[in-house]
C-alpha cells in the first residue's frame, strides 16, 4: 500500500470504534495525519496512542456547533491544515413512525444529519484555505430505500444523500469534493440493534451473501478522500454486498 495522503490531514467523526476506527487506520496507513473525535474517550486515546505521532484524539458531540469549531481548530493547531473530513459519527434507534420514542428521534436527527451539516460547513474555510480537500459522508443503504421500523433513522440518512450533493454543487469553485458511502450490513456493535430475522433475510437477499467488514466501508472512503477520485464528486458509493442493484 502506498501513502496517497502524506502530508494531507484528515478528521473521522465517531473514529473510536467499528467503521470510524477502520477508515482512521487507513487513512493513516495512507500516510495521512488523522484527527480521530468521538464521545467514547478511553476508546479514542487508545486508538491515538496505538496509531502514535500522525494521530490525535479530540473528544468531540458533532451536534454541538462551537465543539465542531472547537475540534476544527485543535485540528488546524496540531497538524496546520485540513484536507479530508469523514462524517462518520451516527446512531441508530429503531421505531416505526406511529410508535417511535420522540426523544430517540431527535437523537438521530441531530448526530447524523444535524452533526452532518455542521461538519461540512466548519470544514469548508480550512479546506479552501488548503486549495481545495474532500468530504466524505457516511450514508447508508437507508438513504436510498425505505426500511420499516426505522422511519427516522432513514430520514436521516436520506438527508445526508441530499446535503452531500448540495454540497458537492456549492464547494466545487472552492476545489472541495462532496461524495456519500452507503454501507450495507456491516459487522459493527450497530447491528445488535437490528431485529436478527431481518439481518438474516437481508444477507440472504444480497448475491454475495455475507456481512460487509468495517474495512470494506474504509476501502471505499479511502478511494474518495484520495488523488484517484479527482474528478469525483455528489457521487454516491454503495458497498452492501450487491442488496440494491
């Protein structure tokens, strides 16, 4: 493996575990300095600590605006620029729409799509200030069907489809690219929150017929925060195994 990223510096939202953890490891393997937040600190720091010189953990709530300017300026003070961020942090809460907890539904809203929009606009200054960067959003499959049962958790992703191509139209004249990942099922402490019949019926349904691996989803974010996706933007890369073809 090459380093694609030397010199660049990239930030991970939710970066202490599972998918977060996976694309901090590559991109740092990439030779990128990575900025890891998270609300989860001893996981954080240990990661941090593991990875060594290029790597610094900033606890971090991306549904607080002055913790994102915060986080952006701990960043630009630690390693002097921002190239790539991943918005990575999310949560997921199962509920149908009639019977869904109000409070769990704002919680949702305000980690992934609130936390979304407040990444890239926090983003933008430092990245433009760089000559330009790359934005990675972290969807899912969610945002591109309708799962019964998860009304808002899929609004949410939904919404980051939509932010991410706004987004790709508006930071382009600055030379920011703005592009989505959808995962599929991956093996993450997220999927204890899904109902076991429907994960196996969804493993089923995909012609590949496994779960995803966190390093799958860091593959792809890898790929759009690199050189090789220069003239990539508002794209949306799916790696569900083939379940929505």
């Amino acid at each position: 493996m090459g380093t694609p990223l030397a010199g660049r510096t990239a930030l991970v939202t939710g970066g202490a575990r599972g998918i977060g953890a996976a694309i901090v490891r590559r991109l740092h393997a990439d030779g990128a300095h990575v900025a890891i937040t998270d609300v989860l600190e001893a996981d954080g720091q240990a990661l941090a600590a593991q990875l060594g010189e290029r790597a610094r953990f900033f606890a971090h709530d991306v549904t607080d605006d002055g913790a994102w300017r915060a986080v952006v300026e701990a960043t630009l003070a630690a390693f002097g620029r921002l190239d790539v961020l991943v918005n990575n942090a999310g949560i997921y809460e199962a509920g149908t729409i009639e019977e869904a907890d109000l409070a769990g539904v704002e919680r949702q809203f305000r980690v992934n799509q609130f936390g979304t929009f407040l990444g890239m606009r926090h983003a933008l200054a430092p990245m433009r200030a760089a000559g330009g960067g790359s934005i990675v959003n972290i969807s899912s499959i969610a945002g591109q069907l309708g799962l019964a049962g998860s009304g808002a958790y899929v609004g949410t992703k939904w919404a980051v489809r939509g932010m991410t191509k706004t987004a790709a139209v508006e930071f382009a004249p600055d030379h920011i690219r703005v592009n989505s990942v959808h995962p599929g099922y991956i093996e993450t402490p997220m999927l204890g929150g899904v109902d076991p019949e429907a994960l196996k019926a969804g493993v089923e349904a995909t012609p590949l017929k496994r779960i995803g691996k966190p390093e799958d989803i860091a593959a792809a974010v890898a790929y759009l925060a690199g050189p090789d996706a220069s003239f990539v933007t508002g794209a949306e890369l799916t790696v569900d195994g083939g379940w929505i073809l």
